[in-house]
C-alpha cells in the first residue's frame, strides 16, 4: 500500500485507520511524507503498527514525485495506491487484488464525499463510471482519457508488481495526473481492467491536492498537451518492451 502525504493531519488517522482494517501480517502501508509542517508525520508514527514504514523527503517534491517514490519503495506483489485523505471501503482489498489476477493494472468506482456525506455516486451519475466490460477497450478508453470524461483516480487502483516495468519511472516531465499516466501506460499495454464497485471514499474538501473545480481555457489546454505526451511515451515504451523481447 503506498501513500503520499502532505500537511494532512486533518484527516490522516481515519485513513490510516480504515487502511489497517483490511491488511494482513506481511502486508505493509509505505508512506511518503512530502516535508510535511505540520503534525502528519507525527501522527503516522503514533499509530502502533509494523505494517507502517515511513519516509522523508528531505524537501518538498509534489505528490507525482511522493507517489512515485513510495511506488518504488513498496515491495509488495500488488501496490493500491491511497490518499491521504480518503476512507477505503469495505472489501477494498479483496476486490482490486481479484482484479489483478487478469489485469496488471485495475482502476475502480469511488464515492465523492463532501463534509463526511456521499455528494454523487459512480452507479448514478456519469461520468463517474467506469464499467468492467469497457476495460479492454484500447482506443476508447484513450479517448476518454484525452476528453477528460475518464474517471481514473490514483486513489482507487491497484497495480502489480510487473506493471511497475511500464508504470515506472514516471515521465520526467509529469507534474501532475499520475493516475492518468499509470491508467494510460497500462491501457497502451492492454493491461487496464475496471472494477464497478466503488473502492473508496474520496473526500472533497478545500486542499485536496486534485480539484474538481472546473479549470481555465489555458490550464485546461495545458492538461491535453500533458496528455498527448503521456500517450507518445506509453507508445514509445511498449515499442522498446517489445523490441526487448526475443
């Protein structure tokens, strides 16, 4: 389980919390605080478990870099990604390892909660869907993803321990959208697969590090630029995997 943190003391315990719930002895929770100032780190090493290891940046890196670091520490045969904000639902784990038996790389629903109540649920409301049968669609999901009507969130995937070939290292020149970066290298690598069931809550509040707040014409050309690039490298990457190959 890797997480990134940053100045979250506000909700990290209940996350934490709802994390442990569902871990096994030998698995583990990687976190990576972000040069935290306040009592994140803190309040991570009260939690008496020895699942928990966590780590410092000695300055502060973004949450691409902090993910990306604890994707690179985790030793686990199946890496969930988790927010430090969030709450994981009730069978989380059982149902993204499932998952990954056929897929390397699974991505589920999630619920929105806003001031601890469900603001819009993924099985009512789109585009806050993603369907199983849809996950071995190459071309479609890509155009979904360059659209922005793809729902990937970091929060709620699973990626095995083989994807990391492709997954990592993240492209230098990301500073933002991870989740869409590992969604669209794994899609490039017909290794993407939806789970219906939401897998989290995620919390809307005023710092979450990803909006949902609609974005300027500049910030939003931006975005599909980024995502264009994502694309060219996941293609350039299966190339050399596949020129790799005997």
């Amino acid at each position: 389980m890797c997480m990134a943190t940053y100045n979250g003391a506000r909700f990290l315990r209940e996350q934490i919390d709802s994390i442990l719930e569902q871990l096994h002895p030998g698995d583990e929770l990687v976190i990576v605080d972000d040069a935290s100032s306040d009592d994140s780190v803190a309040i991570a090493e009260s939690i008496a478990s020895p699942l928990i290891t966590i780590h410092r940046n000695e300055r502060n890196l973004g949450y691409v870099r902090s993910f990306e670091r604890a994707m690179g520490l985790a030793r686990g045969d199946v890496l969930l990604l988790a927010d430090q904000d969030d709450i994981w639902t009730e069978g989380r784990v059982d149902a993204l390892l499932g998952a990954t038996e056929t897929s390397a790389v699974v991505a589920s629903n999630l619920v929105l909660l806003e001031s601890g109540q469900p603001l819009r649920s993924p099985l009512t409301a789109r585009p806050w869907m993603l369907r199983s049968d849809a996950g071995g669609h190459v071309v479609r999901n890509e155009l979904s993803i360059l659209a922005g009507n793809a729902p990937y969130f970091g929060c709620a995937m699973a990626v095995r321990r083989d994807a990391l070939d492709f997954v990592l290292p993240f492209p230098g020149f990301l500073d933002e959208s991870h989740d869409l970066w590992i969604a669209t290298s794994a899609n490039v690598a017909r290794e993407l697969a939806h789970v219906e069931a939401p897998t989290v809550m995620r919390r809307v509040h005023e710092d979450n590090a990803s909006s949902a707040r609609p974005r300027g014409i500049v910030a939003a050309l931006r975005s599909r630029v980024l995502l264009v690039r994502l694309w060219r490298e996941a293609l350039r990457r299966r190339a050399r995997r596949s020129a790799a190959r005997p």
